[in-house]
C-alpha cells in the first residue's frame, strides 16, 4: 500500500492508516514509485484532485491496472494513456444508486451496513477528523476556511442543527 502526503503529520497519519509506502504528491511521483523497486502500480484510487494528477496516474498504471476516481474533473482528461494500457477507470459517487433510481438501489444500503460492522468491529477506521458542531452560519465559515488552507487531515463534519 502506498500513500502520498506531504506534511511530517500527513505521513504519520497514512502511516496509521496502514500504508507500507508513503511519497510526496508535491514532488513528481515517477521517481519516487522507481526508487521503490516499481515501474507501475495496480491500483490507484484519488480522493483528491483528478485533473493534476491525471496525467502522474495515467503513466503510472499498469497495463489493465485500474483506477478508482471520486472527484470531478474540471476539464478533459487525455485518454490516450489509459486507453493504451487498457486500463480501468470507475467513477465511485456515493448517491448513483438513489439519483438515478437504480434497480439494485438495496445494495447502498447493504453496502452502508456492511462498513458499519466492519468499523464497529475495529476492523477499518474512518477518517473524519474534527467534528464542528451546530451547523450554523460561524461553524460553516471556520470549516471553509480549514478546508480551504489546504492543511485539512482526513475529514471534516459540521453536525447537528441549532435548536
């Protein structure tokens, strides 16, 4: 498992996470996947930002790897180097299912449970982070501006209505 960060707390929290690697997003990625031995990886699943690491991943994949994105790209994405590897790209949006009025719409929910025991069980972990809470328009402004420094680790929630 490799992860990427860039902080010295970033790195100890991939490491917590369970990543036996962890190398810089901020530095060009192929060096550092050569200097472990590699010349492609088989999986690569972005949380963060497609279009600047779109074209890192798609020369990093292996032949028929797979990529599993769920950020939104803001422009095109060039093709041709997945294309030629025959490589995998999925999309994973967590409301398809409900928005487009599957007929498997029980497996959300089915899936949904299943991470449930697996957390309750100690078995994975989530990632939120901080919690702000109520919801209101001060609470709102701070998570803005935590997610907007760019210095956010794992998630952050804002819950719980005023009353």
């Amino acid at each position: 498992m490799i992860a990427t960060a860039s902080r010295p707390e970033t790195v100890a929290w991939v490491r917590g996470l369970g990543a036996d690697h962890v190398i810089d997003h901020s530095q060009p990625l192929r060096p550092q996947i050569e200097a472990l031995g590699l010349q492609f990886v088989d999986y690569i699943a972005n949380f963060n930002d497609t279009d600047r690491y779109w074209e890192a991943m798609s020369d990093l994949i292996r032949p028929q790897g797979a990529i599993v994105l769920i950020v939104g790209n803001r422009g095109p994405l060039v093709q041709e180097g997945v294309r030629a590897k025959s490589a995998t790209v999925c999309w994973e949006l967590m409301f398809t299912r409900p928005r487009f009025k599957a007929p498997d719409m029980i497996e959300q929910h089915r899936l949904l449970t299943r991470v449930t025991e697996l957390i309750d069980a100690g078995q994975i972990r989530g990632t939120m982070q901080e919690c702000l809470r109520p919801i209101n328009a001060a609470n709102l402004r701070a998570a803005h501006a935590k997610l907007e420094s760019g210095k956010m680790i794992g998630k952050l929630v804002v819950a719980g209505w005023e009353r």
